[in-house]
C-alpha cells in the first residue's frame, strides 16, 4: 500500500483541490484507490459526497490522526491512499507524514507560502520522508515572475520541487463544487494533472523501493 500525503500546515494552498484531482487521476491506473479527509472543514469529504459517494476513490471515514486510518486501512488491500492534510495543525501533519510513503507539499509562489510552508518541509527532513514541493496556483506562461523566483528560492534550499507546475485555473474552483476535478472539467488542467500524478507516483514508487531496501 502506498500512501502519499498533500501536507502543508499553511492553509490556501490548495491542498485538497489537488489531492482530490490526483486521487481520481490515480483510480483510473487502480481500482484500490482511498482518500483520508484529515481537515476538520472535511472540504473532500463534502466533495467525495457531491460526486456520488463512489467505491474508486472511496472515502475512509472514522479516523482524526492517519495512523489511526492507515492501520485499519492495510487490513482491506489499498493499493493507494491519499492524505488530505489539516492546515494549522502541526500534530496532525506530523503524524501524517510520519505514516506516509512519500509527501506532495503544496504551496503557492509568494513570500509568505515560503515561509510557512517551511515547518512541513523540517517536518519531512526530520521525519527522513521523501517529499516534493508543487507550486499551485501559478498565473502559467513566461512571465511568472513570482513563479521564477519562487523555483530559484526553492532550488538554493535543496528543496525538490516538481517539474510540473499547477496553473491557477477556474475549472479547479468551480468543479470541486459539482463534484469533479478540474481535469475533468479542462484538457489543459487535465495535461498538468496527468504529468504531476506520472511525477508523484514514479518518486513514490522509487521511495518505497528504498524503504524497503533499507528494510532488508
């Protein structure tokens, strides 16, 4: 079972936008795909509700902690889990990631995402979790300034950052609403979804075979 956290205690971040996509995106590669909603405006939960309560990806319910959930989730054979994280809340975070294969951090090109979203990196670091940074939100093409300098930033830290960024689209928004994902509702959101999950699942897939290397 391989599960992969969206983790950031910064909020606005679109954490649950984009694990809500990637987990839909990824139940089209597996018929085993679950969604923990860890954050108490249960924003997936009331999306998973509005999109039919469907069995791929299915909804677990019953846990506030992901270790609560992942431990009565490896009793029913999922082949991915996907953590939607808090924000605020560093405990729950850190338990998250202390349960995860690997942790998707996303955050938005702005000084201040920066800076806050640095507890959920250290967290990460300390953890030994393999992890990668997606900027959302971004306002696309070659005059991203912010995007830019936010990339540069992130590379002088030793930050690993996705190839892929998220364009900040209107269909991300609207379609939460009716239950879809902005993949469903664009092609062009649809070619970023589809290039970020190819990038999360590969690293996840590299990182669990490290695991369990070191396991040996």
């Amino acid at each position: 079972m391989y599960i992969i956290g969206f983790l950031n205690s910064k909020g606005g971040v679109g954490k649950s936008t984009l694990c809500a996509a990637v987990a839909v995106r990824a139940s089209q590669d597996s018929k085993r795909v679950c969604i923990v909603d860890l954050d108490p405006q249960r924003s997936v939960a009331e999306w998973w509700g509005r999109r039919g309560s469907p069995d791929n990806p299915t909804l677990f319910k019953g846990a506030d902690r992901a270790s609560d959930a992942v431990e009565a989730l490896e009793l029913d054979g999922w082949d991915w889990v996907f953590l939607d994280g808090p924000p605020g809340s560093l405990i729950v975070t850190e338990d998250a990631i202390g349960v995860s294969t690997f942790v998707v951090v996303p955050m938005r090109a702005s000084g201040l995402d920066l800076l806050a979203s640095q507890d959920a990196v250290k967290l990460c670091q300390d953890a030994g979790v393999p992890y990668l940074v997606v900027l959302n939100a971004c306002k696309g093409g070659a005059r991203d300034k912010l995007m830019e300098a936010a990339r540069s930033m992130l590379v002088a830290h030793d930050v690993p950052i996705a190839d892929t960024n998220i364009t900040l689209r209107t269909s991300f928004v609207t379609a939460m609403t009716t239950g879809k994902t902005g993949a469903e509702k664009d092609t062009s959101a649809a070619g970023e979804v589809d290039a970020l999950w190819r990038e999360i699942k590969s690293a996840t897939l590299k990182a669990a075979r490290a695991r369990k290397k070191g396991g040996a």
